[in-house]
C-alpha cells in the first residue's frame, strides 16, 4: 500500500483510472480540487483505489473522490492511510458499494451491500479478524429480544436486552422485522417509537454471532430477505428513533433509515466494520449516504472515529438533542 499524492493539474489531466501501475492498491489524495473541477474528475469514480480530496481554503469540495478534507485536515489523511493499510480490501469494496449504490433505490442497493458484505465474510481479513477473537459464547436471556407496547395510534418498540448492550442479533432482527411489518400493514399505526433499554441503544451486531454462517450464499438471502432496515426506511415517515449512550454498527445504521432521530446528550456514534474486515452491513452503506452523503459516510466507516451528540448533529445523523 502506497501514498499516491497528485496536484491538481494531473489529476485534471489524468484519462486512464485503471492503470494498474499507477494507482490500483494505493491511496490516492488529491491536491486543490473543488466543485468547479467535478466534470474533468468523472474518472475518479472508476479508480481501482481509495481517493482523497484536499479542498482549496474557501472551496467546495469535489464531488467525485471517496473523502473530502478541508484544507486544514492534512493530519487526518495519515489517519484514513493506516485505516486502508490495515484492511485495503474492505476499504475498497466500502468505497465501491458507496460509488454504485448512490443512485440506486434503496431496496436495490441493499442487495449490493448484502453481497459485498458476504464476500468479504469468505475473504482473509474478516478471518483474520475472527481469529483474533474469544471464542463465541453461549448465552441465555430471561425475556424477548424487544418490548413492544401500543399506545393509541403509536407503536412503542423498545430493545431489551441490556445485559450485552442491547447488540443486534439474529433474534433481535427477527424480532423486530415481524413487528415493524406489522406496522407496515395496520393502517391504525400512525407512528412508530423506537428505542432501548438499558445504558446503550445498541452496541452493534452481536460478536457471539459472527463467523457462525456456514453458508455465505444463504446469509446473504437471509439478510436480504429479513432486512429491518428495508422496512425501517419503508416506514421511514412515521418513525422515530431515540438512541442513547453508545450506537455502534447497526446502532447507527438503522437509526439513520428513520424519518427523525433524537439523541441524548451521552449518545456516540461509530462504525467499526471495516477494522473487522467487512463493511456496514445492517443498511448503513444505504442509510447514512441518504443522511450526510456518500463522503461523509466513506470517512466515518475508514477512520472508525468516534462521533458525540453534537458533531452527530452537525452532520446531520439525528435530526435533534433531547
């Protein structure tokens, strides 16, 4: 893996974006580009590698590349390296899926995502990952995965297993497909309450589970078949999502398919998948992009970085602070 570093001037000039010798494998930053050069940047969209735009002082950033920094952000580029080096290929087929599901439908784009995530899940980095881990845990719970409650035209749906920080399981994704359907269908359900017990929303995808799909293919089909963030985002007018303390993986994705999203003050928020070898795969590649746009969510799923209430609010992840 190599820095590839371009001034304006080449990058403007540039025609070939799949010569391997040049770029393929590398990261490529961008020097000075804004708005203004989007049309002699098309090729980017195409590069066999993670791009990166520097802003000129005073510009707005070019569309095309994966990331854009301000002028002022040099340090964060050494950042967004290490976090390539350490997974390029989940790094790329993230900024990949990002670059082909811009335009598509949301139910379109998350085959892509559900695909890619379970090629990664057969490639060498997601195993590495697994491998560094404790092995999976048996676990038994006193109740349900969710607590639902109906209070007048409002459907009120809680998470509720606080002993592993509310993390997304098969169970819990069942769970809660089943009753946000029948959200779907009831016409008497005017609005939908989401949120969760405990001192976490939700701590992301439930690691006991991780590795246990003997079967990439059916993983997929189960993904896609019992997505919740589909129905979420189906639904999207009449939900709201209250999160609380940490959100993590799924605990930012799904939120992000909701109408409006309220967090408390203690609310976080990271996407750690590509450090695990894979990339969001709850709906975040199709979700956040439709909240705080592709570049945005490209940078948060690379760096892996932590974001509070009030930056989360800035970018436009929750729509309010209770």
């Amino acid at each position: 893996m190599a820095l590839v570093r371009w001034p304006r001037d080449r990058a403007l000039g540039w025609l070939d974006p799949l010569a391997v010798d040049e770029l393929a494998g590398h990261v490529l930053v961008l020097d000075g580009v804004s708005a203004a050069d989007d049309p002699a940047l098309a090729w980017v969209r195409r590069s066999p590698c993670v791009t990166i735009a520097l802003t000129p002082a005073g510009g707005e950033g070019a569309r095309a590349p994966d990331v854009v920094l301000a002028h002022d952000e040099v340090d964060a580029v050494d950042d967004l390296v290490a976090a390539v080096e350490a997974n390029p290929g989940a790094s790329r087929v993230l900024v990949d899926v990002l670059r082909a599901t811009e335009g598509l439908d949301v139910a379109s784009a998350l085959v892509v995502e559900s695909l890619a995530y379970s090629a990664l899940l057969a490639g060498p980095e997601a195993a590495a990952w697994l491998a560094s881990r404790p092995a999976p845990r048996a676990r038994a719970f006193a109740g349900p995965p969710v607590r639902v409650a109906r209070d007048g035209s409002v459907l009120r749906i809680h998470l509720a297993r606080p002993e592993n920080r509310n993390a997304f399981s098969a169970a819990m994704r069942d769970a809660l497909v089943e009753v946000l359907v029948v959200a779907e269908v009831d016409p008497t359900v005017e609005a939908v309450e989401l949120a969760a017990d405990g001192p976490a929303f939700c701590s992301g995808g439930d690691l006991d589970e991780f590795g246990t799909a003997q079967d990439v293919v059916v993983a997929h089909e189960v993904r896609t078949r019992r997505s919740v963030g589909a129905v979420l985002a189906r639904l999207a007018p009449k939900v709201t999502v209250r999160v609380h303390g940490a959100c993590v993986g799924a605990g930012v994705e799904l939120p992000a398919f909701a109408g409006r999203v309220v967090a408390t003050a203690d609310a976080t928020f990271r996407l750690p998948e590509v450090a695990m070898g894979l990339i969001p795969g709850a709906g975040g590649t199709v979700s956040l992009p439709r909240r705080i746009g592709r570049q945005a969510t490209a940078r948060l799923a690379l760096s892996g970085a932590v974001l509070d209430a009030e930056a989360a609010l800035r970018l436009g992840l929750v729509d309010e602070l209770a």
